[in-house]
C-alpha cells in the first residue's frame, strides 16, 4: 500500500511526525512536500499533487494537512477520481471509508497526535462497504464528475 502525504506550511512537522509513524509501522510514504517550511506556498499545489498521484494510481491513498484542513479537502476534490474527506473524529473517518470510499483525507494540524494516528489507523483499514447502496452512490458521484 502506497500513501501519499503532503501539507501547507502550516503542518511541516506534523507531516514529518507522521510520515516517522507510519514508516515504523511499516507503510510505503510518499512525501509530496512541502519539505521545508514556506510561508508563501499555497495549499491547493499540494492538493493537486496528491489528487494527481490518486488519479494515476502511484498511491493508493492520501493524507493533506492544513490549518483546518477545509481548504486541502476543497482542493483535493476538484481532481476527477479524489474522494476527499475532511474529518476530525474516528466516527467521520471511519463512515467516509464504508460510505464513501473516501481515498483521501484532510485534517487540521491542531488536532492532538495522538487523534490523528488514531484516525490515520482507522482511514487505513477500514473497508468500503459492502452493501450496493454505497457502491451505487459511489458510482453516482464518479459519474458525475467532469
């Protein structure tokens, strides 16, 4: 499993943190920066960095950061095939992957670390439904997309 990670430069450490955890937990990351702090970037490039690498299947799925995490998610979604989530608990995370077969998803960076490794975990292995209504809705958003 390929994971793609990027943020704004509000979540450069935080990202590190992350990419640290999952590594030992021996995931596949991809860092689609930025790797440095810059104050000028602007978060939709990192967006579409990460929709782009869904589109075109090098990762399986993503993970944004932002000051809340809104505009990652905003961004994200324009890219045909993202289905990007912005979530701030376990129970949104966990919904969006059995409803919505989210790909992606956006966080703020002031959640605590410990949330966030708990969210990561539980966007990681939870599977998409099984049931047609899902499925079905699914397929009604990817069709609609132009």
């Amino acid at each position: 499993m390929k994971i793609g990670i990027a943020c704004d430069h509000n979540g450069i450490d935080l990202k590190k943190n992350i990419i640290n955890y999952l590594t030992d937990n021996n995931y596949n990351i991809l860092d689609f920066g930025p790797k440095n702090f810059e104050p000028l970037d602007d978060y939709p490039d990192y967006a579409f960095k990460i929709g782009e690498a869904i589109q075109n299947k090098k990762i399986d799925y993503g993970i944004l950061i932002c000051g809340t995490g809104i505009g990652m998610s905003i961004a994200c979604n324009k890219v045909k095939g993202v289905r990007c989530a912005k979530v701030n608990t376990i129970k949104e995370t966990r919904l969006t992957r059995i409803d919505n077969n989210a790909n992606v998803i956006a966080f703020s960076k002031d959640l605590s670390f410990d949330k966030i490794k708990r969210i990561i975990e539980v966007f990681l292995t939870t599977p998409f439904s099984s049931e047609e209504r899902h499925h079905r809705r699914v397929e009604k958003i990817m069709n609609y997309e132009h």
